[in-house]
C-alpha cells in the first residue's frame, strides 16, 4: 500500500492501480480528489470537505464513488444517485478494493458554545486509521496512525496520550495545515527519534506530494 500525503488532512491510499482518497478539503491540494477511484470524507468541516473537489471527481469518472457521513452525502447524492453511499459508526464496506470500517460519531469538542458536528474515522484495512477531527479510538489494532497534529480542538498533552493509546506501529501527521515552517521542527523532537519520542510509536511528516510505502 503506497501512502501519499495532498495537504494538510487529505492522504491518498494506492493499492493495485487503485486509489482510496480520504477528505479532499479546501486546505488540500487543488487536484487531491482527481484521478480517485474512490472518495472517503470524515465531516462537513471546509478543510476536510470541498464540495467542488468532489463534484469535479465525480463528474469526472461516472465509476467513482463517495462514502461519508449524514451531512456531507446530503449536499452530494441528489446529483449522483447511486454513488454517494452514507455510513456511521460501526458500519463496514469496501471501496477501490480496501476494506473500510467506520469508528466514531462526534467532533471533538472545540469550545463548550459550539455545536459539535458529526465526525467519522476510517480504518482501512484493518491497518491505516484517519479520525478526522476527533481522537477516536478503534476497538481493533492500528499499524499506521495519521495523527491529528494540530487544531483549535486539541492541545499536545492530548495528541501525545492520543499515540500512547493506540500504540501504532507508526504515526504519519495530518492536520497541519494551520502550522508554519518554525513549529513542525518543534513537534519532531517532542514525538520523534532525535527527542524524547513521548508518543512511543515511530513518527515521520510526509510533505505535500511525498509518499510511503506501509
């Protein structure tokens, strides 16, 4: 499996000329969604969610098709009835030939007077875990942890026992977006190898466009 990482939480998962897209947001790169067989989105929120990006997917290839969550699918399936295929916690199906179980039901919390949305995490091949925004944890093992890195949601101490918990064999970042150039230094010494590697698991940052093979 070849793990590509398209901006901030997109990640793009290849397998046998296939290709699973997880949350093609605004924050992605422009092109995130193109050339999927496959579409997968935790939430509504616009970094994790692009309606364009998605519509241009899907129109696109009349064989892609979308599994998301209540609120997403409902701004999509009217106009591809068919092919956007809603789910939520506990359920499982396969998309672009990848076993995918959903965990999950709510965002994390991001302040007391703010609603929280519904969020959705998927475990792909009972292997590669995205949480979206929330920091689920699957009643199953996770090899490959994409780690929430940063958010208005979160605080280090918790991203840290977040890693702690699961105990991945690895955890590449996600949701970073939000970060400049002088802060990624700083959480690689406190979660990787060169510092006192808090989260126990092995821990690398791919860049826009560079990939892993897990």
């Amino acid at each position: 499996m070849r793990l590509t990482k398209q901006g901030h939480s997109s990640v793009r998962l290849e397998r046998d000329g296939r290709a699973l897209v997880i949350d093609p947001g605004g924050f992605s790169e422009d092109d995130a969604a193109q050339g999927a067989t496959a579409l997968l989105v935790t939430h509504e929120h616009p970094d994790h969610f692009d309606e364009r990006r998605l519509r241009t997917a899907l129109e696109a290839d009349p064989s892609v098709e979308l599994w998301t969550l209540r609120s997403v699918a409902e701004q999509l399936a009217p106009a591809f009835p068919g092919r956007v295929h809603t789910v939520g916690h506990g359920d499982t199906f396969e998309a672009a030939g990848f076993r995918v179980a959903v965990h999950g039901e709510l965002h994390a919390v991001i302040h007391p007077d703010i609603p929280r949305v519904t969020n959705v995490g998927f475990l792909v091949d009972e292997r590669v875990f995205h949480p979206g925004d929330a920091l689920t944890v699957p009643d199953a093992p996770v090899e490959t942890l994409l780690l929430p890195l940063q958010a208005p949601w979160s605080k280090f101490s918790e991203i840290v026992d977040y890693v702690r918990e699961l105990a991945p064999r690895r955890a590449y970042d996600i949701h970073d977006g939000l970060l400049g150039g002088n802060a990624f230094p700083i959480y690689e010494r406190m979660l990787g190898p060169t510092g006192p590697g808090l989260g126990g698991a092995d821990h690398d940052r791919l860049l826009p466009g560079e990939s892993a093979t897990l």
